[in-house]
C-alpha cells in the first residue's frame, strides 16, 4: 500500500474514533441533563403552579419517556446493531458456492488473515460489503447480483477490496461507528413512528420502507397523550380530582392536565432534536473514513490479486450498473449501511419511499469519484 495512503488512513481511524467517543459522550450527557434537570424543573414548575403533587408530573413524563427508551433499545437489538440482519445476509451454504469459498481462503492466505464468514443477500443489485470487529470475526457479504455481474477475475478482484478492509482494520472503526448513529435514529424513529400513516398503499410504490428495507404499514395514533388525556379528563369529571360539578376546580385540573401534556410533547420534542442532531453528526463522521479507507482498500485489492485491470473493470460494470438499477431495489439493500458497500449507491436515499428528507449536501458523497478510483489503481500497480 502506499504509504501516503497507508498514513491518511490511520490518521482518519484515529479521528474516528476520538470523534465517536467524543459524540456518544455528549449524546449521554445531553439526555441526562434533559431528564436529569430539566424535566425535573419543569415538573417542578408544574406541582407549584397547580399545587399538587410531582410524583404525578414525573410519572407522566418518565413512564412515556421509559417506554420510548424501550422501544429504541429494541429497534437497536432488532435491526441496528449489526448490518448483516439490516440487510437481510444469510448464510451462504459452501455446497452451493465452492468457488466463492475457494477465493476467499485463497486471497485470506495471502493476506496472513482468517477466512471471513461468508454471507449473501438476495439482490440484483451487484454490491459487497465487510464488517466485524477484529480479522477472526470479520463477515463478507456479497449481493447474488454481484455475484451474476461478475466475471471471475472481477469477482476475485472485489473479495480483495473487501479482504483489504480486513487487514486494514477500518472495518472494525467502521462497525463500531454504527452503534451511535444506530441508537440515535432509534430515538427518532421511536418518537416519530407512532405517527407515520398507512393511507398511501395505493399502487405499491408509496409504501414506507423500514430502516432495515422493509415493507410496512404503520397508523396514525398517538399512544401515550391519547391515553393518558383521557384518563385524567375521565377522573376529574368523576371527582377523582376533588374537581367538583361547578367547573371551577374541575377548570383548573383541566388546564394542570393540558400544562402537563404540553411538558410531555416538549419533552418529547427535546430528545427528538438532541437524537436527530447527534444522528446527523455521527453520520457525518463516518464520511472522515469512509472516502480514504476505499482508496486504501483499492490498493491492497491490488497488492493480493496482481491484477489492476480486473479491479477497474469491475470498478466500471459496477457503477454503469448501479446507475441503472431501480430505486426500490437500491433501497432495499441501503439499511443505513451505504458506507460500507464497495460501490455507493444512488444519491438522494435520506428518507423514506420517494421523499428526500435530508437535502444530499447535508450528506457528502460516501465514496470517491469511481473515475478517480480507477485511475488510482493504476497508479497503486505502478507503485507495486
């Protein structure tokens, strides 16, 4: 590998990884200054004003909160916490892929690393990805499109990108890099999915895809306000709340009820915010890796297979295909992952069906110029 390269790619892990720390430590303190302090203070506010009791505040505002925390946590455990489940990898079975397995316990002795698992996704969209923690528990994931696209040389070609990544160990960066922006998400898809609608499953094309690529139908509802607004209209018209029949006091819990929610809804819009930024933030700092460690894994790709043509044809088949693959497809296979993949995917995939949420600005490219590539590996060949 060029040393350049080799040098800009360290560096970049290193920032990585001081920029995470650094970004899931404030997204901790930022929830726990919210719930910590400022969810007491304004229940606190509201026992004073309304002269009752803040255990009733504070089980109103935490139960909910509580319940969001739960559901974030499974959204992590379901399909965040790695990318093989959020993109539906299965097992690829060596009985029917003896050449696949052969290539990569070929190019793994090469390398002086383990064979990695090997995982495959059913897609015509041709792409592959690694991830895993350390070489010993590493996972490469090929789509079967990748697999019909690809001539054999070609093929070869990508399994060294990805055994690159390996022996690089930006695969591991990368993989813990995802937990954050994982459990932010999960915090904003927890707050915001209760009131996503159904109603558009007209021709197929506006049903709501999953975070995971997933068809799914959800309803319009709002869980805890709804129920809990309810209750509490229910006890004081029954004199639960001392109200009495004159509306005097029963006005007063009334307006007490409607101060509460509004705590709950802005407490609510809080974590949405601190979520959404750390999301946004987490995401970005993925890019500081991301372009450098394919450049890096281009060239070792090179170092093992010899072969630099191999690697700029497929380079070259695999963006004219991706160009022209459809868009459902290509999100079917996003999951979040997009950095990881060999080759990026279309722009303009920050939301749901056909609806940008995030302008593509906001997002830089996740991958270097393939034009740039290929010419770099012609460059790291000479340098061989």
């Amino acid at each position: 590998m060029s040393s350049r390269i080799e040098s800009s790619l360290r560096r970049r892990m290193l920032a990585t990884t001081l920029l995470f720390a650094g970004c899931a430590a404030a997204f901790l303190g930022a929830l726990a200054v919210l719930y910590g302090y400022v969810v007491p203070a304004l229940v606190g506010w509201w026992s004073q004003r309304f002269d009752l009791a803040s255990e009733i505040g504070l089980v109103a505002v935490l139960v909910p909160a509580g319940v969001v925390c739960w559901l974030a946590i499974g959204t992590v455990r379901n399909f965040y916490a790695s990318p093989l489940s959020e993109t539906d990898a299965v097992d690829a079975p060596e009985a029917d892929h003896p050449e696949l397995y052969a290539a990569v316990r070929r190019l793994a002795q090469q390398a002086d690393v383990p064979a990695p698992d090997l995982k495959l996704v059913e897609s015509s969209v041709p792409n592959a990805y690694t991830v895993g923690f350390t070489p010993s528990s590493s996972t490469i994931v090929v789509t079967t499109g990748l697999l019909d696209t690809l001539d054999s040389d070609e093929l070869h070609a990508v399994l060294a990108h990805e055994l690159a990544h390996v022996t690089n160990r930006d695969g591991a960066v990368m993989s813990v890099g995802y937990l954050l922006p994982a459990v932010a998400f999960a915090f904003a898809k927890a707050l915001t999915s209760p009131f996503e609608s159904d109603e558009e499953e007209r021709d197929g094309d506006d049903v709501e895809l999953g975070p995971n690529g997933q068809r799914r139908r959800t309803r319009w509802s709002i869980p805890f306000f709804g129920t809990g607004g309810s209750s509490g209209s229910t006890g004081g018209s029954s004199g639960g709340w001392d109200g009495g029949d004159d509306g005097g006091d029963g006005g007063g819990i009334i307006v007490a009820i409607l101060v509460l929610v509004a705590i709950m809804i802005a407490t609510a819009i809080m974590t949405l915010a601190i979520s959404t930024f750390f999301w946004v933030f987490s995401s970005l700092t993925l890019l500081l890796l991301a372009r450098t460690r394919e450049y890096a894994a281009d060239y070792g790709a090179v170092e093992l297979t010899g072969d630099p043509d191999a690697l700029a044809s497929a380079l070259s088949k695999l963006d004219d295909e991706l160009a022209n693959a459809p868009l459902r497809d290509i999100r079917e296979i996003d999951g979040a992952v997009e950095t990881l993949y060999v080759m990026p995917l279309r722009r303009g995939l920050h939301g749901f069906s056909d609806v940008v949420l995030l302008s593509d600005d906001l997002f830089p490219n996740t991958h270097p110029d393939t034009e740039t590539r290929i010419d770099r590996v012609f460059e790291a060949a000479d340098d061989t």
